[in-house]
C-alpha cells in the first residue's frame, strides 16, 4: 500500500480556532489533481476550508464514535479552481506510524494533564465499518503502518458521505485522556498528505482538547501551502461539537 511513517520534519505554531458546527472532513481536488481534505459545514452547506490536516472527534461513554465523516461534493458544487472526486471511484485509507521524538507508534495517548505530552499507547482503537468482519483494523501502538480498507466510493457526480466506526479497547477509567492518529486517503491515481485525529474520552476538558489540537498542528502538521487554501476563506482546524 501506499503509506509511510511520518517524520517529524519541522515544528511550526500554526493556531486552531473552534467553531460549533458540524463540519466533517472533505475530499477535494486542487486544479492541478492533487487531493486535498478540507472542511465542509452542514449547518451552512459551505466549505469551510480546504487545507485541514488535523480533526478533533469524542468518543462517547462506551468508547465508540464515528466523527468525523468522511465527505466529497457532487461536480454541481464543486467551487471553481477546484475539482471534485471521480465518479464511481472508490476512496480507502491506510493508516500510518508517527514519529514523535524517539518513539514511534500507530497509536498515540496523553491523559491531558499539564503540558501536552503523547506517548505511544498501551489501549487499542479498532477502525471498522459493516460488515466489520471483512473491514476491519486495529490500530495497538506498534511501530507499523497498517493497510486499511475502501471507506466508500463516490456516486455518479462524484458525491459521498460515508462515516466509519471506532471502538477503544480499554474504556476503563484509566483509558481517560486523547488519542492520536494518522490516516492517509487515496482516491484514483491521488492520495492525500497524512492527516491527524485527536479524540477525547472520558475527559471534560475543553481547553486540554484545544492544546493536544494544537501542539499536533504545531508539531507533525508543515506550513500550509498557499494554493491549498480556499481563497476568502479563514484556515482552521474544524471542531464538530456535541
């Protein structure tokens, strides 16, 4: 598959900013093919931005959640400079290793206490959809990429809107605190940057949710790209709220 560890390449403070909307990610091409994942917002219908490398989701209480979902626009709606997905094409993901200081891992956790700090993790994440018998991986914080599974493919003008499911292994109390990831999707013959996912479970903590948030953007994410960016539109890491 097509997927490699991620190095931590540079460290660039790159500030997120909330918004109580529900925005999933998005699939969307540039003008020259590239893939790109943005944000688009159900409440307005809009794009929000098309430049988002890092997503925030909750697990609820049983350690379960499908934030975000996973979106592309049908050929009507895609903005002018841009293009939208193939039709009937089909949109996977694998999932990568991170690099973070000397360690390295699959599966990152932090309790949120004091200042950000993830190590690789002892919990497991299960990324699956139905029939979870035939798509299905585990993420165990072992130094390793793991080959994932087709999310969905696109309808016939290119639409899709597609959420998968994620379980945590250990909801114990102790399990309390953020999990990190990285995915990497691919669709035709383009495949996507590495993105990154930060979910909270079991802790009410807002503020410790926007710092792992950030210190992920300013420390795995590279300075954006001018043209990967929606012209008009603020650059920031979309919140789904509950």
């Amino acid at each position: 598959m097509f997927t490699k560890s991620i190095i931590v390449l540079v460290s660039i403070a790159t500030p997120s900013m909330a918004f109580a909307q529900h925005a999933d990610l998005l699939l969307i091409k540039d003008d020259m093919g590239n893939l790109l994942t943005g944000q688009y917002d159900f409440g307005t219908n809009e794009i929000v931005n098309t430049n988002t490398r890092v997503y925030e989701g909750e697990f609820d209480s049983f350690g379960t959640s499908d934030e975000p979902g996973f979106n592309a626009l049908s050929a009507s709606s895609v903005p002018t400079g841009f293009q939208g997905l193939d039709a009937n094409s089909s949109v996977q993901f694998d999932a990568n290793s991170i690099n973070i200081g000397n360690t390295s891992g699959n599966l990152y956790y932090w309790d949120g206490n004091g200042a950000v700090d993830f190590n690789v993790s002892s919990n497991s994440l299960t990324i699956s959809k139905a029939p979870s018998a035939l798509f299905s991986i585990l993420l165990d914080g072992s130094d390793s990429d793991v080959d994932g599974f087709e999310i969905d493919t696109t309808s016939s003008d290119g639409f899709l809107h597609k959420h998968i499911d994620l379980a945590l292994t250990d909801i114990s109390s102790s399990a309390d605190g953020f999990y990190l990831w990285s995915l990497s999707l691919e669709s035709g013959n383009s495949s996507s940057d590495p993105i990154f996912f930060v979910h909270g479970f079991g802790v009410e903590n807002e503020i410790a949710h926007e710092a792992a948030i950030d210190w992920v953007q300013s420390t795995l994410v590279p300075a954006p790209g001018v043209l990967s960016l929606l012209v008009g539109l603020p650059v920031v890491a979309g919140r789904r709220r509950r």
